[in-house]
C-alpha cells in the first residue's frame, strides 16, 4: 500500500491504521531517511495500540518500552556500531515477550532480523511537508 501524508498528523493516522493490523510477535522494519517521520509514524501506532503518554524516538537508549496490548517495543538502530549488539541488549527476549517491535533503521539488522512488515518513508521531492508512505508485508 501507498499512501501520500501531508503533514505529520497525517502520517500518525496512517501509522495507527497499521497498528489494526499488527499481533504479538510482529516485527516492523522502518525505513527513512533523517526526519522522514519514522517517529511520528511510530507515535500514531503506539496510539492505535491504545498507548496515550509521548512517544519519542529512543535513539540514545536503543529501545523503549510501552505497556500497550500487545505490548509495543520502539527500537532505533541509528547508533548501533553492528547488528551483534542488538543482540547483545537482549532483542531475542524483547521477541520472546510476545509484543510488536518496531524498529527505525531496520537496515542495520541486516539479515539477521526477520520482519513481518516494511515502512518506507519518503519526502517528497516538490513539497518538504509531504511523505510517501509504502506498507508491505516482507
């Protein structure tokens, strides 16, 4: 699925329709560049998940943790050196808690990761406020 959002509550909904979608043990890549809008997108899928306080990006402490049903664990990769130390935190025991993990910079799981859904974030070229959203199942 595509969808175009022209501004970051737009990009929350879309983010809160996936969460409709989604069951324990699902794991999302998010992939986009810098301020693509992978935490708004995230923010709006804690909401459809029924998570009400802010939701920030854990970029400095990896992972965090929010006591949705199923529980939801928010993930960015972005300073992690190499895919063994996402290991190293415990992600095999963030999966085995049976909630949905969510993880920004998917890429740098390398294969090691298996993902049930990828989301592509994407500016648009003409207009800075607008993104291109692809949701595909992997």
């Amino acid at each position: 699925m595509v969808y175009i959002s022209k501004n970051e509550r737009e990009t929350e909904n879309i983010g809160e329709q996936l969460a409709k979608a989604l069951h324990g043990g699902d794991v999302v890549a998010m992939r986009g560049g810098m301020g693509a809008g992978k935490t708004a997108f995230v923010r709006g899928l804690a909401r459809g998940l029924g998570e009400e306080s802010r939701v920030t990006s854990p970029t400095y402490t990896i992972v965090n943790e929010y006591e949705t049903e199923p529980p939801l664990f928010h993930f960015d990769l972005y300073r992690l050196g190499s895919v063994d130390e996402l290991f190293e935190i415990g992600f095999d025991d963030y999966l085995a808690r049976g909630g949905i993990c969510v993880i920004e910079w998917s890429e740098n799981a390398g294969d090691d990761v298996v993902f049930s859904y990828i989301v592509e974030i994407e500016h648009d070229a003409e207009n800075e406020n607008q993104r291109r959203i692809t949701i595909s199942e992997a």
